[in-house]
C-alpha cells in the first residue's frame, strides 16, 4: 500500500478505509502508577515543570528496550479503533503508522497529516504509566489550519499556532481514569505541553516544549536564565 505519511493535508477520501490491525489486546504487564501520582495534590497543575528537558532537542523521552510497541486508540468522533504494534524490530511499522495517521485525522475537513512518531512515543509511555487497559480517547488529533482558526472562534483557548496542526498533540481521555491522575501521569514524564481540562475532563499531550497550563492558563518552563520582561 502506498505511504502518505511524508504528505501534508491528504484528502482522507484518497485513502481507501481499512478495517484497522487487530493484534491482540493491550498488554497486562503495565507499570504501576506512582503513589505521588495518585495522592490528591492542590493544585492540580504545579506551577511550574522541575526535571529533566523535554522534547525537540533536548533531553527527550528515553524508552525502555522492548521488541515492540502497541497502541490502543478509538476516535471519539468517527468510532474508529486502532489496537496495534506501531515499532518493532528496532523500526516504525508503516502500515500502522498509516492507520494512525487516518486515526487521527481532521475528520471535519476529512483531511490527514503524518502524525509525530515522538508523539506516538509518548503515547506509548504514558499507556506503561497507567493502570488501565482501557484504549485512549483520543477527542482531537490532527487539525488543519481551517479546522483550527474556526475553532478558535468559538473559543479563545484555541491556540493560535497550535501543535494539533503540526500532528504533534492530541486532546485525550481514558475511560474509568480520572482526567487528574492522567494529567499528573503525563506531568511526572517532563516530555512536553500538558493542559488539564477539568470541566470538560480531557487532557492534552504534546511532544513541545515543557510548558503545562490549566484550560486556558498557561506557564511555560522556568528558564535557567533570569531574562528581561519585554
């Protein structure tokens, strides 16, 4: 099948639909959730992000050896599934990454964009710091930039230059998790943005800069330099 992901903006209608990999059920060896994670903190989003860099050229995401990776993703607004390996043998799998990219699409302007393989990473992490089997909810993927300044219209949170155009976020839930714990899950890894919406119960990951907010608050990573205010 031939590969679109190294293409901006494909009409999803040029991909024929699939019926997505069915390879087995998430993996029952998932790492505890740290105690820290659980506990009950206020305020819910620490004011400020202390650790290890994150993303894009820095530090990164470092993945413990394993002879794949798998992801369980379903679409809130199309019903569709993705529950799968993504990496194995030491690469990506371009199928699955073909899938995950229609996934993930901007289903409102029915067009599809090569989604971050970093961010994919990150899923995969963040999935091995949970106590769940339940599949990622994914609320938003891949936006246009049609689909984003529409968006930000009707709401002022909507970033200008969001990172959902760039197929590098995704807004998420996880059935029978509390958005909190999965905000906090995605905090203790440092690996880039996180916003925690509690009112309408998702969080948003990014494979950014460090930075993390609440709704529509956000505080970027404090730089190790004093700088001027302009």
């Amino acid at each position: 099948m031939r590969s679109f992901r190294k293409h901006d903006d494909i009409p999803a209608g040029f991909l024929n639909r699939r019926s997505f990999l069915k390879l087995g059920v998430l993996g029952s060896a998932l790492l505890v959730l740290p105690s820290k994670v659980l506990a009950a903190l206020e305020p819910v989003i620490s004011p400020e992000i202390i650790g290890s860099p994150g993303w894009n050229g820095e530090a990164g995401l470092v993945l413990e050896p394993s002879e794949e990776r798998r992801l369980h993703l379903y679409s809130t607004n199309t019903g569709e599934t993705f529950n799968g390996v993504y990496w194995a043998d030491g690469e990506y799998i371009s199928q699955s990454l073909d899938e995950i990219n229609y996934l993930l699409r901007d289903y409102r302007a029915n067009l599809v964009k090569e989604i971050s393989p970093d961010l994919l990473d990150l899923l995969f992490h963040l999935n091995q710091k949970l106590e769940t089997k339940n599949p990622f909810h994914v609320l938003s993927g891949y936006r246009s930039p049609k689909t984003n300044a529409a968006l930000r219209r009707r709401n002022r949170n909507v970033a200008r230059n969001s990172l959902h155009m760039e197929g590098m976020a995704v807004d998420l839930r996880v059935p029978e998790l509390h958005a909190k714990h999965l905000c906090h899950a995605a905090l203790d890894m440092q690996c880039g943005g996180v916003g925690y919406y509690a009112r309408r119960g998702f969080v948003h990951v990014d494979v950014g800069s460090v930075r993390t907010w609440q709704g529509g608050r956000r505080r970027k990573r404090r730089p190790v330099k004093a700088t001027r205010k302009t």
